[in-house]
C-alpha cells in the first residue's frame, strides 16, 4: 500500500467566522493537512459587556417604624465583560413607594469593575410594600435587569 505525502495549507493570516464569533488563527488544523505557520489558535471577537447585579433580590424584612425612618441597601452594578458597561437607567415600579434609589456612582462601569448605589426603605407603620427595581444597561444579551425588593413596616411598642 502506497502512502500519499502529507500536504501542507498555508490558510490566510486570519479566518473569521462571524457566525460563531470566534477567530481562528493559522495554527488550527485541518484533515490530511499540516499547517506550517504557528499562531493564536482562538480568540473572541464577539466580546461586549456583561452586567451583574447583586443582590438580585431584596428583602428589608420587617422594620420598626418607631426605631428606623429609613433602612439602606447597598447595590452592586458589576461588569463582567469586556467591554465598557452603560447603565442607562435604574427605576422603581411603582415609583412613588417606600422605596427609593440614591447615590449611582458612575453610568460607565468599565470591564471586571463595579458601580455602587443604595436602595432605601422608608416604612410606613402597618404596610407591606413590594416594588420591582429595573436596571436598564446596554448589554446586548441582558438589556433589562429586573430586582423584586420586598419590606415591611411595623410599630413595635
């Protein structure tokens, strides 16, 4: 049996496949192929920002009215991608409830850094109140973050 010379491909500099959104330099490799010129092998061109909210859910729980006019929550706006982050908007529905937003640090969050604000309660003696927090940003595969934040006011005596 007579064996056929291996061939060799020399494929352009760099092929992308937009589809995947991954770019394979000249070192990957092909069937019956030996490829010559040493690269990267893969890098990710599809790379954008990526938002993290912590908590993702808020709970005050139950508030003395008599001792607390006002309980605070710190929020955590983290990108995890990497490319800048742009937080466009933070809302409360309903908006005019016992609860409020205060103190965003920056509309910019660049890769692998975080943003900080404060939620705050303010309890009316007696009342349960629920609101959704909504967390709008420019991340292309989470545009819309959405929070449930929870508390209770209650008179102890």
């Amino acid at each position: 049996m007579r064996r056929r010379p291996l061939r060799t491909y020399r494929p352009p500099p760099v092929l992308v496949l937009a589809t995947l959104g991954y770019t394979f330099g000249p070192s990957c490799s092909l069937p019956g192929y030996v490829i010559s010129d040493p690269g990267p092998v893969l890098r990710d061109t599809a790379c954008g920002p990526d938002i993290d909210v912590d908590p993702r859910e808020v709970d005050f729980g139950s508030v003395d009215t008599e001792a607390f006019e006002e309980v605070v929550q710190a929020i955590q706006v983290c990108n995890r991608g990497c490319a800048d982050l742009q937080i466009l908007d933070i809302t409360l529905d309903p908006p005019d409830g016992a609860f409020e937003i205060a103190s965003l640090q920056s509309v910019l969050v660049s890769p692998d850094d975080c943003s900080n604000f404060e939620l705050i309660f303010h309890p009316e003696a007696g009342e349960p109140s629920e609101a959704v927090m909504l967390v709008e940003s420019r991340d292309p595969d989470e545009p819309e973050v959405e929070i449930p934040v929870t508390g209770e006011g209650l008179a102890l005596e």
